[in-house]
C-alpha cells in the first residue's frame, strides 16, 4: 500500500492521539482490510508512521508521570514502578 507524505504526516499524528486502526483507515479513506494488513508489517510506511507517532506521545506521557512521581505523587510513583518493571524484562 502507497501513501503520500501528507497522509504519513496525518498517520503519525492520528498514532499520536491513539486512534485505532480502524478508525484510521477510515480518516485516511483506504481499505480497512488491506490497511489492517499493512499495519502488521513492522516494514511498512504506513507501521513506521504510526508507531511512530504513538511512540512518541507514549514518551511525553511517561515523561509526565515521571515528573509528578518525583514531586511525591504516589499514584505515579506506582506507575512508574510499573514501567521499570515492564522495561526490565528480557
């Protein structure tokens, strides 16, 4: 499957904000099945940008949670806890 630059830049920023894949497909007005497809080849243009995306904001939210955990808030020190826990496995 092709996409053009601008629908890469619409895939990163839909990954972003967390939208399903389903529910790009349907913004990027392409073939659910066929899109489905593509995003399980972590080869694809259409997997990179979105994953990069996502990635992405997953990063800022972790960096603010990291940030409330170390002003003393025990609900992100837990989450945080979590995420070391997660990090350290093989």
């Amino acid at each position: 499957m092709e996409i053009d630059d601008k629908q890469k830049e619409l895939l990163g920023r839909l990954g972003s904000s967390f939208f399903t894949v389903k529910e790009c497909a349907v913004i990027l007005e392409v073939d659910e099945i066929e899109f489905t497809k593509e995003m399980k080849d972590s080869s694809s243009p259409c997997y990179k940008a979105y994953y990069s995306g996502f990635y992405t904001s997953k990063l800022k939210h972790r960096e603010g949670v990291i940030e409330v955990s170390e002003r003393g808030s025990n609900p992100a020190q837990q989450m945080v806890e979590g995420y070391i826990k997660d990090a350290s496995k093989p």
